[in-house]
C-alpha cells in the first residue's frame, strides 16, 4: 500500500509539473521547445533553458525574413550554410552572449517562400547542427471583438501545419503597470484558442491595454542547440480607462513612470 501511494504521488507530481511548464513563463514545455525563449538582455535568464546555441528563422512584421545565431558560449570557430550557401556575418557581444542577424541583401539567393525548406549546416566549437526547417505561411486570424463577460476565443488559418503554437496574453492598467501575463503551448494541428473570462473578467474597470500574441513555430530540437522558424500576429486594444483619461493626463502618467524608472 505504502508503495502504491509513492507511485501515485510521483505521478501527480508529474501532472503538475507538465501543467505548469504550459502555463508559466519561461518554463520547458514537455515538446522540447520552450513555452517561451526570454530575451537575453532582459530579466529572465535564457541561460537555464539548457541550451547553448540558438538558431532562428523569422517573418518581422510580416514584411521580411531575418536569420538570427545566439551563442551563450564564446564562438571560436564557426560557419554558416543555407541551402549550401556559406553566409558571411560578424558576431557582436554582449554581456555574457555573442549574436549576429543577416536580413535583406545578406540573404540574397536564399528562397524564403511559403512551404519551402531551408536546409542549415551550422557549426561551432567543433560541433555541426545539421536540419531543415519548412518556412511557415502567414498566419490569417479571426480577432473577435474583446468582451470582459465573455471567453475570448479567437481561430485561424495557415496553409500549412507548424509544430507547435505559443500563445501570449497581457493585461495593463492606466499605469502601464501588468496585471496579468499568461503564455500556454498548443499542439500545431489547432486552430482556435479560447481565453477564458474568469482570468480577467474582474479587471473590467482597470485595463488600459490587452495584447494577444500567437506565434506560430517549426523547430528541431539538438541538444544543446534549438533551431526553429516562426511568425506571428498579434492582437492589441486600449480600452475602458484609455477612453477615461484625456491626452494630458496620459502624458503626465507616462512622463510619471519614466522618472521613476531612472
């Protein structure tokens, strides 16, 4: 009996802890890729990911595509090949990282067409990180008008199917202050998401600001290098207080923060 019930617990202990790496921030979801990769100049630490090396493909602003290489490790040799082309860059260092990002005419001949592949050949330090990764199509989403009473629950389409979605929700108040910053990690196959009300209803008269992101991922996990591509849309609305407080008002609440943040 005793025995039983160990087991029982390390199995609830697992549940909570596959709950928890969807719903927290920063967590490693149990896909392999994180619900989130935090960014390295800010709060959250990139270095407890596990990972050493980070390869990304991605759509800004749905308008042009940039590769980006972050090493947590100092690179000593290195090179970079896309489709069999050798990419020439220049690594930049930070605190305690080193980055480099080719965009425009530093991926000319490169094909970044929806549903074709790029095949990268990325080596470092002695090591090689082989893969191919589909480029995503642009993400076309259905935003429903925001209601504090009801789920908000939003659908879309993609031509084709990325592996993984991760989902951003953020609430501010008249201070730019966050009252809530949630993310989860849905299977690629979906394609709606529902936001339940009991997560902000009760704030109905204190935001000033909502943003939603959905960011749409094909990845290939290597150990201790990540490479994936993405695209995103986002949702963003002021509303309620934004219509309360007239234009000098908000500027004397920003310029209020601002001083404080010094």
């Amino acid at each position: 009996m005793k025995k039983l019930l160990i087991i029982l617990l390390l199995g609830l202990l697992l549940l909570s802890f596959i709950a928890c790496s969807y719903d927290d921030a920063g967590g490693i979801s149990n896909t392999g890729f994180p619900t989130y990769i935090p960014d390295p100049d800010g709060d959250d630490s990139i270095t407890e990911l596990g990972f050493d090396y980070f390869f990304t493909i991605r759509k800004s602003y749905d308008r042009y595509y940039e590769v980006e290489v972050l090493s947590l490790v100092e690179p000593i040799n290195y090179s970079l090949y896309l489709n069999g082309q050798e990419m020439s860059f220049e690594w930049d260092h930070e605190d305690y990282f080193w980055w480099f990002s080719l965009e425009g005419d530093e991926l000319q001949g490169i094909d970044f067409g929806a549903g074709d592949t790029i095949l990268y050949s990325f080596y470092i330090n002695r090591k090689e990180y082989i893969g191919e990764l589909e480029i995503l199509d642009e993400l076309i989403i259905n935003w429903p008008e925001f209601n504090f009473d009801e789920d908000f629950v939003f659908t879309w389409n993609i031509s084709n199917v990325p592996n993984i979605y991760n989902i951003w929700f953020d609430l501010l108040d008249s201070n730019f202050v966050t009252i809530i910053e949630k993310n989860w990690q849905i299977d690629g196959s979906l394609t709606e998401f529902a936001i339940s009300d009991s997560l902000y209803g009760e704030y109905a008269d204190d935001i000033y600001r909502i943003w939603i992101d959905i960011n749409a991922i094909t990845y290939i996990n290597h150990g201790k290098c990540l490479a994936w591509m993405e695209t995103d849309k986002d949702f963003c609305g002021y509303i309620n207080s934004y219509k309360k407080i007239n234009r000098h008002e908000r500027l004397e609440r920003i310029l209020e923060i601002f001083s404080h943040n010094k």
